[in-house]
C-alpha cells in the first residue's frame, strides 16, 4: 500500500529530536521543501513530513516525524519513537545548555525507541560562528563517544542538511540491506519485489513488522 | 426527551456558580462539566435516539433544499437559536466549492507562498457578497463612547467623550438612531441588553452565539468569560480588584524571579521567551514589541500561578484572541477612525464577521504609542480572561496531558457514531487521531484556522456550556466532517500533510456558520440530551 503516488523501495520512519529552539523544524522543512523560516511557529506535539532521496541506487522515501521539544509534550512524542529506524538527535551548537540536553534525549531513546534505532547527532546553526559555545571536537567526541554519527549543519545556509539527512538513510539503507542477504541465506525469507519496506506505514500491524527492523 | 427541563436546569445552574463573585480567585473550584465528568446511565447499548438523530441528519445532509421546519422536529425543544442556523447554505456546496479538488497541491501551494495564499484569501473575501457592509464610520464613535460610559468601569475615555458628544452630539445622535434602525431586532435588543442593570446571560447568549458584533465583542466575551459580573453596578469595583490582583501576581512573579527564582521558573521564562517572538503571526499587531513583551508577562504570571501546568507551548497562541478582541476596544475608544474600523456589523451581522476581523485595523497597527497608557488594564484583563479560558482545561496542560489524550479519545468515538466512513478510512489508511488532533486542542484549533475565523468562532464557543473543554470536541468533529469529501480520497501520507496544514482559503462566513452549527447539533445529540452519551459515544 501507499505506493500510489510515488515509488520507493524502502520506507524509513525518522524521527527528530532535540532541546526547544535548536532549529529542528527548520532542518526539516530545509530539507523536504528547502524552505527555512527565522520566526517559524514553535512544534507542538509531533509534525509529519516525507521526502524521498536515492542511495546507491534505491529509492529511500523517508518519513520524518518533528517532535516538539518541550518537556512537557515527551509523553506524547516519545510514542513515535517507536517503529522508527532512525533518529536525528539535535542541538545548537550556540547554547551549550542544548548540548548538555543530548545526554537527557540519548535516554529517552533508550527508554523508548528500539534498540537497533541509527542515530545521528547534529550541531545545528553552523552559521553562528561568533556565538560558538560547542566546539566541533566537543560534538565529535561526544558522538564517538555513544558510537552515534556526527555532522555540523545549518538550516539557515543549508550547509549540509540534505548530507546529514542522506547519511543517516544510507547507513540505515546498509544496515537494513546487510540483515536482508543474511536472513535471505539463513531464511526462506525473501522480499518480494519493491516490497522490501521496512517500516510500515501505521496501518499495518506494528507488532508484527517489528522483526523485520534493521539490526 | 425530557430532558430539556434537566438542560436548563443545568444551565442556570452553571451560570450561577459562573457568575459567582470571586469564582476567579479559587480554581479548584472549577465547574466541572455535566457532560464529561458526572454524567451517569449507561444508554449506550441502546440509544435509540441518537442514531434516529444520525440518520435523520444524514438524510439532511445529502438533501440540498432542506427546510427550516425540518430541524425543529428533530430538535423540538432545542434552544430558539437552533431553528436560525444557515440550512440553505448546506454542507454538500462547501467542499465542493470551495476545496481545491487536489488538495495536496494546495498544502504546498499555501508553503510556497504565504504571502500570496493571504492576498487571495482576502480578494476572495472582497469578492463575496458584502453589500450591507458600507462605510458607516464615523457615527459609530459616539454610540462606542456613550455606550461605554454606561458600562464601562474604565476611565480613560470620560474626556474625549465629553468633548466629542458635546461637539457634535445632535448629527450623532441621529446617525446612532439610523444605525439602531438598520440592526436586526436581535441586535438592537443587545444593546439594551447590555445595559440592563442585571444583564440576562442566557439571553445574551442566545444571540452572542450567531456572531457578536465587533462594537460589543469585548464587553461579551468579557461577561461571558465571567471576568464582568453580570451586574452592572458591581462591575467597577470587581475589575478593579482583579486588575489590583494581577499587578500584585505581577510584582511578586518578577520579584521572585530576579531573585530567587526556582529552577522551574527560570526554564518557564525562558521557553515563554524563546516562543513569544515566534508566535509568528500574519498581523503586526502580535510583532509588535510593547505587546510582545504583555503576553510573556501574562503567560509567565499564569504559569507560576498554576504550577502544575506551567508553561505548554501553543499558550501563547490561545492568547491572540483575546488580545486582539480586548485590544480593539481600548483602540476603538481612544481613535477617532473615520475607516472601516468602527463599522458595526449591520443587517446579517455574523455573516460580516469574519470580514471585518480580517479588515479590522487593529491586527495592522504599526506602535502603540497612543495605548501604552491602557496597556496596563488591558494586561490585567487579557490575563483574566485567559485565566478563565484555561480554567476548564487545566488538565490539556498537566504532566502528560490527560484532559488532551481524552478529548481525542471522544472525538474518535464521535467520530465513528457521525462520520462512520471516514472513521473507517483512518482506520485503513493507519491516521491515529492524536497525529493531527492533538495541536488541534492543545492550541484550540487557533493554528488550523484563519485568526478571524476563530474569533467568530470563540463567538460561540464562549456561549457553551465547558465551550472549550467540552464543546470544542464536536467542533472538531465537524471540522473532520466538512473536510471530509476531500479526506476520504487521501492516503496515510497525503491525510496527515493535509491535516496538519488545513488550507485557510476554504472558509467563508457561512462555512463557518455550517461547522459551529453541526457541533452545535451533535452537541445537542449526544451531550445536551444527558444521556450520558459524551461518555458513551
């Protein structure tokens, strides 16, 4: 289903993440409709939006869910957690406080998401550099640190946004790809043409898809 | 069906415990709703009554030339208003007409340019049919003064006021005359009503509910919010009190903070700071400075007083209109326009509604250097009235969200009983509720619709028992239920793009008519005949 309008070979749920303010709408909207709003509204409870990138040769369409970073909305954004293969975990590298919030939002993960989700931890407004308070080597150890991919972006100037969110693909794409050839030697398992969709959309049964999530 | 005695009974009671002095000081002791806290009997197995209700309403609903008649037997003892609602103007002309019949064009459309989908939006509005909307300008200043000075505890007007109705008292006495002549019987009522001794509520919401006209809005919402005692008399000292109060609420809040705040309330005003600038409204009124800096003020007072709930992103959006309704006042008293600003709504007053909001020169202001005296009370009086909007739905904003969660859980069984197909296409198509509705109540739909359409809208909702714990569930419904020809052809996908961007094009004065007065029918359906229905849907 829900392959009407566009082809894909693989649906991948994302989800963004992060302190308030730190620029994840933007990131989002910079990269779906390369749009970028200075004053945009603030997120309440979860926004949706797609886009589809190719990776070494398939059709990725990624379904990006944008959680609002308030405290108080965590009960509800942390139920999309759930299903999704992905997670861009964000902070602006001008607040240090954003920063520190990451440690918090690492464990919201692991209380929440599955356990194989690839996450990627991004320093927004790169384009602050006289208001710098985390420095790109801070970010870098942090994320090796957690074994999470880093990248420095910018919404503003749209400095790498569309590389932070292709990376992230690419690496579930492989990962996703590798469990495939494994259970297809170990299994009698072997997906279908273009049927090869990872994440469900919602209207299948979430519990049973599960397993078929990368690793 | 006996019920309606039990109705009124309700009613009268409700407005008593609202109108109670110093209800406002005491929060606890907030009216709980009939309908979604206490109501008992189990008819749901049965129910009989609502589902001849549904049916008979959905034949309606395919009949393009229903009759007046018709509505009155399905609801005998329905309050009057319910027989006056726009049926010629029937649900099937609206989405047709006015939905772009592929609306994920339009989703993107409204991104692409903003700026654009606005003018159209406006051109279209011009376009339609407001012949009675002339210019009647300047006469309505001394009919706002002298209204005011019978009403009004607020002294900044008494000069101007004098002086203007000394000048020229004879001409605007008369212009005061022909506009009398020109309202709707109803409406010339209201001004009397107004200024009765002892203002009948119900009455006053019983025309309220179609649409308040902009002269009055303040003073109505200001009544119906509870924040005016009904009694005239009383009302100086009261608002008085309460304006005293805020400024101590004020002083402590800010003097606290300075010095030693907690921990909580440093990351308070620090998210009202961050989310205040960004309100990111279409009209200069909310950018400008002097206001911005009055609505953290306000939220960060409320939060501190209501720890439990703190601050929650999307308050800052529920306070526009009630600084723009409350602002407008004060703007209309101390300016001597000679512009559309003053136009009273004439003949059909709330089918000119939502035009004159949008034409309304207040949400264009550039300073407001003339106000900045007045800002003071109008602080104080935005803050009750937002207080006694957020009274009843303290729960959206508590840790979790409880009271959100359950609205979209009502919604979802109202949704099945009214809307079955679409009930079961979300069904299909995998859309969870909580997806899209939830911004819908924790922002109380301010988000989703045109800022003049939810003015016109609070119009009515201000007139409902629980208007935004309990009435804004069936307004949702019915706002699923006018998109829903458009809907029902989407995917998972295109259904939440859409969902979470409605285009603001597709409304009219009379569409919006068509979906308070839906709510209002399923309202009376399921909550007003105390079945026990709300709780059983």
């Amino acid at each position: 289903m829900a392959r009407s309008d566009d082809e894909y070979d693989y649906l991948f749920k994302i989800v963004l993440i992060g302190d308030s303010g730190v620029g994840k709408s933007n990131l989002l909207s910079r990269f779906t409709r390369n749009e970028f709003n200075l004053e945009s509204k603030s997120t309440i409870g979860v926004e949706f939006a797609t886009k589809s990138v190719q990776t070494e040769g398939k059709t990725i369409k990624a379904q990006i869910w944008d959680t609002a970073g308030q405290e108080r909305y965590r009960a509800i954004t942390s139920a999309y957690y759930r299903g999704a293969v992905g997670a861009l975990l964000v902070y602006d590298i001008s607040k240090k406080e954003s920063f520190i919030g990451v440690e918090k939002w690492l464990k919201e993960l692991r209380d929440h998401a599955d356990s194989n989700i690839v996450i990627m931890l991004v320093g927004n407004k790169s384009d602050l550099k006289h208001l710098r308070a985390v420095s790109t080597d801070e970010g870098r150890e942090f994320a090796e640190k957690h074994s999470l991919s880093f990248i420095e972006t910018s919404a503003l100037d749209a400095t790498n946004v569309e590389q932070a969110f292709t990376q992230l693909l690419t690496e579930i794409y492989r990962i996703v790809h590798k469990k495939a050839l494994t259970s297809e030697k170990n299994s009698s398992f072997k997906p279908a043409l273009g049927e090869s969709v990872v994440v469900r959309d919602p209207a299948e049964d979430k519990g049973a898809r599960k397993k078929k999530c990368c690793s | 069906m006996s019920s309606t005695a039990d109705y009124d009974e309700n009613l009268s009671v409700s407005s008593l415990i609202f109108f109670e002095p110093g209800y406002w000081e005491f929060p606890q002791r907030k009216f709980m709703s009939n309908h979604l806290h206490s109501v008992e009997g189990d008819l749901a197995g049965e129910d009989p009554y609502g589902f001849v209700l549904a049916d008979t309403l959905a034949k309606l609903n395919t009949s393009e030339e229903v009759m007046p008649s018709s509505y009155e037997d399905i609801l005998p003892k329905a309050p009057p208003r319910a027989a006056k609602f726009p049926l010629k103007e029937h649900l099937p002309s609206l989405s047709t007409k006015k939905l772009d019949p592929q609306p994920d064009a339009t989703v993107r459309k409204q991104r692409d340019s903003n700026g654009k989908e606005v003018a159209e939006y406006k051109e279209q509005s011009n376009k339609s049919d407001w012949s009675f909307r002339e210019e009647r300008s300047s006469r309505s200043g001394s009919f706002d003064t002298t209204f005011q000075s019978s009403i009004t505890p607020t002294d900044y007007d008494s000069d101007d006021k004098q002086s203007s109705e000394s000048s020229s008292f004879l001409s605007k006495e008369t212009e005061a005359q022909k506009e009398t002549k020109l309202l709707l019987p109803e409406y010339s009522c209201l001004k009397k009503l107004l200024q009765q001794p002892v203002v009948n509520v119900e009455r006053l919401k019983q025309i309220a509910w179609h649409g308040s006209p902009r002269l009055y809005r303040s003073i109505i919402w200001k009544i119906l919010l509870g924040y005016w005692p009904n009694v005239n008399s009383r009302r100086t000292e009261i608002v008085k009190r309460k304006r005293e109060d805020y400024r101590i609420s004020l002083s402590r809040a800010f003097s606290k903070s300075h010095k030693s705040e907690t921990e909580q309330e440093r990351l308070i005003w620090r998210q009202i700071t961050l989310d205040v600038p960004r309100l990111c409204s279409d009209y200069n009124l909310f950018k400008l400075p002097a206001l911005q800096e009055l609505l953290k003020r306000v939220l960060f007072v409320w939060s501190v007083r209501h720890p439990a709930c703190g601050y929650v992103q999307g308050m800052n959006d529920i306070l526009m209109p009630l600084v723009y309704v409350l602002l407008s006042e004060v703007y209309q008293s101390r300016n001597d326009c000679s512009s559309t600003c003053f136009t009273m709504e004439m003949g059909n007053v709330t089918s000119a509604s939502i035009h004159c909001v949008e034409q309304d020169k207040v949400l264009s202001i550039q300073a407001m250097d003339n106000l900045s005296l007045l800002l003071d009370d109008v602080e104080a009086d935005v803050y009750w009235c937002f207080n006694s909007v957020l009274e009843s739905i303290q729960d959206f904003y508590t840790f979790a969200q409880p009271g959100i969660q359950r609205r979209i859980q009502l919604l979802e069984r109202l949704l099945g009983r009214v809307c079955p197909n679409l009930y079961d296409h979300f069904k299909r198509q995998g859309v969870e509720l909580v997806q899209f509705a939830f911004r819908w109540f924790n922002c109380l739909l301010i988000r989703e619709l045109p800022f003049p359409v939810i003015v016109r809208l609070w119009d009515s909702v201000l007139c409902e028992e629980d208007g935004f714990g309990s009435f804004y569930v069936f307004l949702c419904a019915s706002l699923l239920h006018f998109l829903e020809k458009d809907l029902i052809k989407m995917e998972f996908q295109e259904l939440i793009l859409f969902l979470q961007n409605i285009p603001k094009d597709i409304w009219t004065d009379s569409s919006v008519e068509v979906l308070v007065s839906q709510a209002y029918l399923w309202r009376e359906m399921f909550a007003g005949t105390k079945s026990g229905m709300t709780d059983r849907i």
